[in-house]
C-alpha cells in the first residue's frame, strides 16, 4: 500500500504541474489564500483525527460496505480539485462534463446500452430519485412496488415524490416473492416495479427474468436498483439464477449503480440510466443565465441536481481508463476474487455446526448466526461475537434477519427475528485472508479458558 500511494502521489504533483502549464500564457497574480502558513500543522491535526476510525482500507476490516478508492481515482479527483468542475453546465465544467459523458457511456455499455440517457450523481439515493421521479411522471399517483429487503431509500423516496409505495414480501433467500409481486401487480394500479440486484442486506439479487416477464402482462416500469450490485455483471463463478437477473439487466426501463461502491471511486458518486432517451424531455427547465456557453448538451438539463463535483467525473473516467469495463479484465477479476472469499468463508462456516448459515452468498456478502437453542439466544451471543471480533482487530458487522430465513427446525422460535453477523467481503484482497479471518473469529466466539 505505501509502494503504491508513494506512485500515485509523486503521479498527481507531477500531473499538476502538467495542468498548471496549460495556463502558462495566463498573468501572474497572487493567490488569495488565506491562512497558508497554517497548512501543515492543520493537516496533521486532520490525520490525527482521523485515525479515530475502523481501519476501511485492510482485509480485517470486513464489516460494512466500505471500499478504498483506486489509488489513481483519490490522486484524479486531487488533481480536478485545483480547477473545481461544476459539471452541471458546460461553462463551469467543460473537460470534465466530456469526460462524464464518456464514463457514463462506458458504463451504461457494460449493461448492453448504446441508447440511453444518463448521468453521474451525488449517489445511489439521488440516483434512485430520479428514476422513481421519472416513473412518476410517466405514471402519476401509481405505486411503487419493492421487497421488504429492499433498500429503505426507496419508500423515504416515494414519500418525498408523494407516490404510493409498497413493500412485496421476500422468500428465504431475502429475493422478491413474485407470487406476491403478481397478486399485488393484478389490481392494475402499480407503475413501477423495484428490482434489487444486490440488497444491501446480504446480496441477494431479484429475479429479474421473473419480474420482466410480469411487466408483459401487467404493464408497469421495472427499475434495476443495481447500486450494489451492479458491476457484478462482469464477475465469474455467479450461480446460474442470478447470472440470469445480469444476463437481462439491459430489458430494464432504469438503472442504478454506484461507482464509489464496487467502482473504486471516492464518496459520493452514483448513476442513473434510461434505456428510452426521451425522458430527457421531462427535465425540460428555463434557466436565464445557465446553458449559454454551448449549443452541446449541459448535463444539469437533464438532471435534477444541480451543482455536481466535476472531480467526481475526472476520478471515474480515469478509473476506467486504466481499467476498462470489459469481461475478462483486471477490473472484473477484482470482483472474482470478492465472490470467491465469499464463498470460501460461507463453505467453512456452514462445515462448521456451531454456526447457521441461512442461505449461500450471490454476490460478496456473507450473514450467518451462532447455533444456539433460541432465536433470541442466537441474537445476543451475535452481539457478544461481534464485540469481541472486534477486540480482535477483526471488524465484522450485524444484521437482523427474519427467523423465516432458517430451517425452522435449528432455532426455538422466540423471535420472528434474528440479529445475525455479516461480512461484506468486497476487497479482493479478502481472498488471501479468509484463514486469518476464520482464526480471529475463532477466538472470538470461542475463546480458550
């Protein structure tokens, strides 16, 4: 990791002053900033303070959904940050918008798009507005349907959109049940349907076939919520039902993924894609003194957010410059690895009787609970593992999950629910770490006396 920054840093100061030269014809002037003495000291109290946290970046830490930038993409967004994009309009943001046209189309084209709208976003949230928002005008006052392990953003979002929004329950593989999607789907007032390809929760991954095949009949919008899950789509080794949900992602109306999840992107940057072009025109705005500079298109026409960090741009293109979105690639291989430590750690614990796995991994991550004679006894001894996983330098997570998921013959049911340890092992580095892991954990919820 050190070899590594110590590349990308002395890349960026040699990469600025390339940028500072293409203002050379420029006057001299003095810049007005204040306080410039103070930059050291400053910076060193931010790294102090900033090592108060859980160490993201080592294989140890297999917790939440927290992955490190590319070292190229923290050294690209440094690099834009010395002009300061806007990429709303082209005369705040011109190189930057062209590159996020290009990485956006190079995005929208590892789903099997040519046509399409789209555009980079602060997130996966605002990402998923604007599709829902979208629905909701090509549909007006129709309900937004999702499972229950879908993201929580989706019904915040319906409810600031003021659409209807239901959740559709799940089977015991925390997948929608589209037996229930369809008899909800028949009544005839639902505009959109929230397919999840990768739930936040345990990655599992919607039946998409199954879900198109009901708009057929039933004429609603299907929107492919791939934030998580999205880049998945270039990995080996998925199992055949949810390569299938991959396979088809392009027959979606919308789609969301996250770049600065799987992408190896800094926070925030999500994106949102169309298949139909012409939803454009809901966007249309007046602006008076906006988009003069150019008759090309300025991304904030067709965008709901306005102000947008160019950076975020340049970090992408970049990105996907070194690595392009290709199956085979080194970028893909990335996801490969991720996959496979989550199988390699969910074969072992389910060898093992002392824990409960639900269900296999789709994607990268793994829930699992101690077998314990109660729903509930299973739920505190997760909490105490968790805790002293954590003594151990090994950084896991928790997740409650409806006692349905597991053969109800383990646990006695005095709960309809269980808080479960999770790992989202999405650092291809966690291939070669899944023995020390599994010694940790060890230790943890089984300690010699």
């Amino acid at each position: 990791m050190k070899h590594l920054e110590g590349i990308s840093l002395a890349a960026l100061q040699k990469s600025v002053c390339h940028l500072d030269a293409g203002f050379a014809d420029l006057p001299e002037f003095e810049t007005a900033a204040p306080g410039v003495n103070g930059i050291d000291s400053v910076l060193l109290e931010a790294a102090e303070r900033l090592r108060d946290n859980y160490p993201y970046f080592h294989p140890l830490y297999a917790g939440q959904m927290l992955k490190p930038p590319h070292p190229l993409a923290r050294a690209a967004y440094a690099l834009a940050t010395w002009i300061n994009p806007n990429n709303h309009a082209l005369d705040g943001g011109r190189a930057s918008s062209a590159m996020e046209k290009e990485a956006v189309a190079q995005l929208a084209a590892m789903f099997g798009w040519q046509e399409f709208l789209g555009h980079l976003t602060g997130g996966g949230t605002m990402a998923n507005l604007e599709a829902l928002w979208v629905a909701g005008r090509r549909d007006p006052g129709k309900t937004i349907l999702a499972s229950s392990a879908a993201h929580y953003t989706h019904e915040r979002i319906s409810g600031v959109l003021q659409l209807p929004f239901e959740s559709v329950s799940t089977t015991c593989d925390g997948r929608i049940d589209c037996e229930a999607l369809e008899a909800r789907a028949s009544n005839g007032d639902v505009g959109c349907v929230v397919a999840t390809l990768g739930t936040t929760g345990t990655g599992s991954v919607d039946p998409l076939p199954e879900i198109l095949k009901l708009r057929e009949r039933y004429g609603f919008r299907v929107h492919a919520d791939a934030a998580y899950g999205g880049y998945f789509k270039l990995a080996d080794s998925l199992n055949a039902a949810t390569r299938a949900s991959f396979d088809c992602i392009a027959e979606a109306d919308s789609i969301v993924i996250d770049p600065h999840k799987h992408g190896l992107q800094p926070y925030g940057c999500g994106c949102v894609l169309f298949r139909d072009p012409a939803v454009g025109a809901l966007y249309k705005h007046d602006s008076p003194y906006t988009y003069f500079s150019s008759k090309e298109l300025h991304l904030g026409e067709i965008s709901l957010e306005c102000s947008r960090p160019g950076a975020a741009a340049v970090a992408l293109w970049a990105t996907q410059r070194l690595l392009p979105l290709i199956k085979g690639g080194e970028f893909g291989a990335g996801l490969t690895a991720s996959r496979q430590a989550a199988l390699e750690l969910a074969g072992h614990l389910t060898e093992d009787p002392r824990w409960v796995v639900p269900f296999p991994p789709e994607l990268d991550i793994v829930v699992w609970a101690p077998r314990t004679p109660s729903a509930s006894a299973a739920s505190a001894r997760s909490r105490e593992v968790f805790e002293r996983a954590a003594a151990q330098d090994l950084h896991l997570a928790l997740i409650q999950l409806p006692l349905r998921y597991f053969d109800p013959k383990v646990f006695d049911a005095d709960s309809d629910h269980i808080l479960c340890l999770r790992s989202v092992l999405m650092k291809p580095e966690h291939a070669q770490w899944i023995d020390e892991i599994l010694r940790r954990l060890e230790i943890a919820a089984f300690p010699v006396e």
